[in-house]
C-alpha cells in the first residue's frame, strides 16, 4: 500500500486530536506513517499505534523545539523526498498550514488547505473544501508531485485500528534559515473544563443578541449542560462581551464540529465563514428574517433567554 505522512500535532508527547482523525482519513488512502517532531515520542507511540500507525519517523532535534517552523519544514520535506509517499496530511492551523506551504514549494508539490474530507480517488486524494466564505463546496485533487493537505478538524470521527507501529529515528540537515528565528520563552495558556473551540465536538456561539458580558453566563451554562465549548461572534468579541480566542469567524477561528448551536447571531457572512461546514446547526433568533435561518438545520424564533433556559431543564431532566 501507499504511505501517507502524518505530521504529529502533539504537545511534550500528548498527540492532539486533529492528528488522530488524520490518521483515520490516512487509512482512506494507504498506509499511515506519523511523522514526529520534537522530544516526547515515548509517551506518543502507544495512542499513535493505537489509531494506526505502521511507522513513526521521529526527529528528536533541539532546533524544532528552538526554533520557529523552519526546522519542522526541513524535517518533513527531507522524510517526504527519502520514503516518496502517497500524500502529506497536516492539521489546518496557522503553523500546520504554513509548514505545508513551504514543504509543497520545495517538493515542486500541489497544495490544498483547509480540507473538511479526504477519500480515494482514481488520480490521488481528493478533498472536499469550503471556498468563497463558505458560499460554495469545492472539490479538489492535485494534479502535479505529492499532494500535501492540510485538514481541519473535525474532519472525521477519529476511529481506533490498532498496530505495532516501527520506531525510525531520523537525521535530518538543517538549513541556515532554520536558526532564523529563535523561541526565547513559552507560555501555556491557561485552559478550563471546556474542550478547545477548535477541536470541540459541539460549540454553543453567543452574538450581539446576548446583549451584555454579564449575558454570557447564559452561553456558559448551555455549553456546560452539553459539554461543548463556548464560542463567540466578532460583533460580541468587538463589543467587550467576550474575549477574542473565543471568536469564530473568517477573522477569528473556524471551527466544524458536529454540533453548533447559534445563539443571538444574526449569521453575517463573516460569522458563517467560520462555522458554515459545521454538521449540524442550530439557531435561536427573535428575528425570523435573519440570515442564519437559510443556513440552519433546525431553527427556533424567540427570544434566546426564554429559550436557552429550557433548553438547559430540558438536559437536566432527561440525564436525571
């Protein structure tokens, strides 16, 4: 079968989800292969193998964790020019898209990002995006040296095929430009109970409609009643109500998870290009003309602080 590299999103060894699904879409296509970058791969092997892994190249170089993306560029192309794969996977982020980027580029490759589905196809992979504000569903292969594609998350529903994958540490020559940029200091950001909004199976979203910070709460208590993360509108995020990283939007995050429930958003272009490959939506608005009614899959007018209460007694009562 085909190999197909998966770079590794992990932190200190923790594998992040995005790369479990992209192991899964990986199986879709050949044989996957995980690319490791960084110290940590002991405490990655388990979970890796766990979804699929027949190898794991590993680069353990000072200058990854050093330096900023460069080093991981040369890494991945050199591990793509020595095992000549099938396709390079990479979680969609502001790194994974860049590193795909340059890796394409020194590959002489085809480049797709932000994919929200990968398959088979006669020529190669073929992926599904979003494209004009998410206005239109577009697919795609590349037509020229080894696909690299860069997958969103949520993409796939991360799914367990169990294997002994081979350990193969490589060496890899940095280049001048890898020590262009040095990280001098790293700060974790302070996480809650909440899933990341990026990776969250379900997001609840407030808008201008929550009218007030003090309002959130109301969002707070239906993502805890469901377990989902908190996201917010940029009219929202503008106004003060709530902090930027919680803005989905085609100027903040975007997100597709299975579940996105639309509080007091009214469903401006901005906001649904950030939101609009979500598998299902579902919106509360007192305004039964607003456009986020044409993109919902199930939608209620009415006021969202009649609504969302009930929701929420409605949760409780059927977990009780």
């Amino acid at each position: 079968m085909a190999e197909i590299l998966v770079l590794v999103d992990h932190v200190d060894g923790a594998v992040r989800k995005p790369t479990l699904e992209l192991l899964t879409l990986a199986r879709r296509l050949g044989e996957p292969s995980a690319v490791f970058l960084g110290a940590g791969a002991d405490t990655a092997t388990e979970v890796l193998g766990r979804y699929g892994a027949q190898k794991i190249y590993v680069v353990d170089a000072p200058e990854v964790d050093e330096y900023l993306v460069t080093p991981a560029v040369d890494a991945l192309t050199q591990i793509a020019e020595r095992t000549g794969p099938a396709a390079v996977l990479l979680p969609s982020g502001p790194d994974g898209k860049e590193i795909a980027a340059r890796v394409a580029l020194r590959l002489g490759s085809g480049l797709i990002t932000d994919a929200v589905d990968v398959t088979a196809g006669p020529d190669g992979p073929v992926t599904e995006q979003s494209a004009f504000a998410a206005t239109y569903q577009v697919t795609a292969h590349v037509t020229q040296g080894v696909p690299v594609i860069t997958v969103k998350p949520n993409a796939a529903a991360p799914e367990a095929a169990p294997a002994e994958p081979v350990i193969e540490k490589q060496d890899v020559t940095f280049g001048p430009a890898s020590h262009a940029v040095r990280v001098l200091s790293r700060t974790p950001r302070e996480r809650g109970d909440r899933p990341e909004l990026t990776e969250a199976d379900l997001v609840v979203s407030g808008g201008r409609g929550v009218n007030g910070a003090e309002n959130f709460a109301l969002i707070e208590r239906v993502a805890d009643a469901l377990g989902a993360a908190v996201g917010a509108s940029r009219a929202a995020v503008d106004a003060g109500w709530y902090p930027h990283s919680h803005q989905v939007g085609q100027t903040g995050t975007q997100v597709s998870p299975q579940l996105y429930l639309a509080a007091g958003i009214s469903g401006a272009i901005q906001h649904r290009a950030g939101m609009q490959t979500s598998k299902t939506i579902v919106a509360v608005n007192k305004d039964a003309d607003a456009p986020i009614f044409e993109l919902a899959d199930h939608g209620v007018v009415g006021d969202l602080f009649a609504v969302l209460p009930q929701l929420v007694d409605e949760i409780e009562r059927r977990r009780s």
